[in-house]
C-alpha cells in the first residue's frame, strides 16, 4: 500500500464510507484535532513516567484511534445497506470514560488540595501535559461544534471532556513526583 494516493492534491479529502469533502471540513478538522492529541499523548508517554501512566496512556491512545475513525464516519454512512454497522469496531463504552475518571481519583488522593489556579509549567513533562490538555479542549470545541451541526456519538463527547481533566490530573501528579514547583495564580488586585 502507498503512503501517497495523489486523491488529495486538490484540497478534498475522503471520510470512511467514500464521501469526499474539502481539507477544511469541520469533520476533518475534529478528527484530525484528535490525531494531533494522539501525538501529544505519544509525547508524554516517552517520558519519564511511572509503568501505570504508561499503560493507560496506550490505553487512551487506542482509544482516542477509535474516535478518530467514528468521527470519520458521517452519520448517513455509518450504516451499510443490510443494515450493518461500516465500523466493526468497539466504540468508547462507559467504561472506558469510567477508566478516566478511575485514574483521575486515584492520581489526586495523593495530591496537595487545589486552592487557586496553577500556571501550566515547573517540568518539561509536566509542560508537555499542559500543552496535551489544551489540544485536548480544542478537540472538545470542534467535536461539540460538529455536534451542533450533525449528530456525534455522546461517548465521544464525554469522552474527550473527561480525558482533558484526566490531562490536567497527570500534569499536577507529575509535578509532585518531578518536584516541580506548582505556581499558584493569584490575581493582581489594582
């Protein structure tokens, strides 16, 4: 199989099932804002991180794959004509957001109490969290945009919101084990 298929040289591109849409379609866009997460969770993962963040992290990035492809699959194609689904594969379950949320609670009963904001920054690895985080709010605002515009799995959705607090969790936790100092923002009163 070829990397190249020349199919795109004219800014349109295709979505699973056969339908082409220009490059700049909105789900293109929150597909490939996902894609763009996947590589930043890859990023984190090649840090010096603990055996369990690795694991989950592999764990989110198979998963965040499989939102790639539902996004990829305009509502009228994600059925064929006998009536079969076109992905024969698993779509994010509930326990799949629950994993998330499992991490999350996990990583912060051994964390300081949030009293204010913190700057994102202190460790290139807990930077690199932050950045992960933020590309992960963009995916949000884009699938949610999607959504409003067609139907979106709700899964996915949920999903993606959970996975930037779970980002946010790993950044504070990865400060505390690198001893990176957390700065507080604290507003300036006039």
């Amino acid at each position: 199989m070829k990397i190249y298929t020349k199919t795109g040289d004219e800014g349109t591109t295709a979505l699973f099932g056969g339908t082409r849409v220009p490059k700049h379609n909105l789900r293109i866009d929150s597909y490939g804002t996902i894609d763009e997460l996947n590589s930043w969770m890859g990023l984190i993962r090649d840090q010096d991180v603990d055996a369990l963040v690795k694991a989950t992290i592999i764990t989110i990035q198979h998963h965040l794959f499989t939102i790639g492809a539902i996004l990829a699959t305009p509502p009228e194609k994600e059925t064929l004509k006998n009536g079969k689904e076109r992905l024969n594969i698993s779509k994010i379950s509930d326990a799949d957001i629950e994993l998330l949320e499992h991490e999350m609670d996990r990583m912060d009963q051994d964390l300081p109490q949030m009293t204010h904001f913190i700057l994102p920054g202190g460790h290139e690895s807990v930077s690199y969290c932050h950045i992960t985080r933020t590309v992960c709010r963009r995916a949000e605002r884009l699938c949610a945009e999607l959504n409003a515009q067609t139907p979106v799995d709700p899964q996915v959705l949920k999903y993606v919101n959970r996975l930037s607090d779970y980002l946010f969790v790993l950044a504070r936790k990865l400060s505390k084990d690198l001893q990176a100092e957390e700065i507080k923002w604290i507003p300036k009163k006039h």
